[in-house]
C-alpha cells in the first residue's frame, strides 16, 4: 500500500530528490507539494482524506513550517506527520512534539532514517488494511 505523501519544502531540487528517493524505496506515492505555510495549510487541510503522510520543512519561501503543523493538529489517527529540516536540534524536536509531529528527522544525516520510517508506516498500513471487518459486537 502505497502511501500517499505531501510534502512541503520550498527548494526545488530537495523536493524532487525526496520524492524521487521515496517513491523508488519507501512505497511512497506523491500526491502534492508546495513551498508555502499557506499552500501547505490550505491543501493539507482542504484535502484532509487525501493523505497519509506529510513531509515538512521548517524554514519556508513564505511563513514556517511550524504553522503547518500547527494548522494540522486535528488530522486522522493514521495520518503521520514529519519534519524534516536542516535545524533538527533539541529545542526544535522539542517544539515539534508539542505541536504533536510523529517524527523529525535531520536533512544532512538522517535521510536513511526517514525511508525506514515510510517503510514502517507503510507496512502498518498495509497490515491495518489487510485485517478483515470486525462484526459489530451486539
């Protein structure tokens, strides 16, 4: 099951390279992009069942990431939402987790760990899909 991923990264050639890397190893399908807070809010949200994932930076051609993140707190229960940026520090894992983000991952060493993260997901997701319907219990 492939998961159906946007992301949200205002340098072209990054965005590119990452959906072309996750599409290739992780079971990742892209379904949109954009380089705003504002487009990223505005889809993610318009679109709230059409998504499984969202790949987020932090610093953006227009506003954060942050507010993006923030814009999506209410989302599915399946739905998944990382960061991925350049200042993966302390403060700002810390500052994600309050925002509810599943993971963060550092764009200089922890692509590798962001792949297995969609592999993961995907594969819990392929399962949870695989289960057969509970009857309703009476």
């Amino acid at each position: 099951m492939k998961l159906r991923t946007y992301i949200v990264e205002d340098n072209a050639t990054i965005r590119e390279n990452l959906i072309g890397t996750l599409e290739e190893l992780a079971c990742v399908e892209a379904v949109g992009a954009s380089a705003t807070e504002d487009e990223g809010k505005e889809w993610l949200t318009a679109h709230s069942a059409q998504w499984d994932l969202a790949i987020v930076d932090l610093f953006l051609r227009q506003g954060s990431g942050l507010g993006v993140l923030a814009a999506c707190r209410a989302r599915q229960p399946g739905q998944k939402m990382v960061v991925l940026s350049n200042y993966a520090t302390p403060d700002v894992r810390m500052r994600c987790a309050q925002l509810g983000v599943d993971a963060v991952f550092d764009k200089s060493n922890e692509i590798d760990a962001l792949v297995d993260y969609c592999i993961e997901h995907s594969s819990k997701a392929q399962s949870a899909a695989d289960q057969p319907p509970r009857p309703d219990m009476p």
